[in-house]
C-alpha cells in the first residue's frame, strides 16, 4: 500500500473548457503558499461528527458559493439549497411556510 502525506484539495472552475479541476496537493508544500489568504472555516459540529452525505453536501455548497464571489458569471448556474436540507431553513417555518 502506498503511503500518502497528508493533502489539501484546490478546487478550480476553468471556462475553456466548462469545468471543476480537483488537485491533490502535499498539506506543507501548500502551506506557504496559501498563508495570509482568505480563509472559509467550515466548522464540524463536534467530536462525534461524521462524513456524510449532508456534511459533503454542506461542503460542496460552500465550496461552489466561495468560487462564485470571485466569478460572478457562474452564480447563475448555481442551484442549491445553503442549509441542511433535513432541517428548515431559519426564514420557514416549522411546516415549510
């Protein structure tokens, strides 16, 4: 089995062609550069926190509303639902109203 160093992830939109790029990086050669640039914490909610379908979904959101404030053309592409979707948004009410 191949040992890993620990990795970021860089997630890039390109136009030409129409696309995400995901790249694998070494977590310490990318900590120089990216210090001092803007940060999006994306809290867990505790110890017992689990990487499920609605955290990567959570994440994803953020990811993609993070890339659209630096390209605004794209937010009109953008269709998702900010809030955990198994739980109502704070503006509804309990029944959706």
């Amino acid at each position: 089995m191949a040992n890993h160093p620990p990795y970021s992830m860089v997630l890039t939109y390109t136009e030409d062609p129409k696309q995400l790029i995901m790249q694998a990086v070494n977590s310490a050669r990318l900590a120089p550069v990216v210090r001092g640039i803007m940060e999006v914490p994306f809290f867990l909610d505790d110890e017992e926190f689990k990487f499920d379908d609605e955290l990567a979904r959570q994440l994803g959101v953020a990811m993609l509303n993070t890339i659209a404030l630096g390209r605004p053309d794209i937010k009109q592409h953008l269709n998702v639902t900010p809030h955990p979707i198994d739980k109502p948004n704070s503006a509804e009410g309990i029944d959706g109203d």
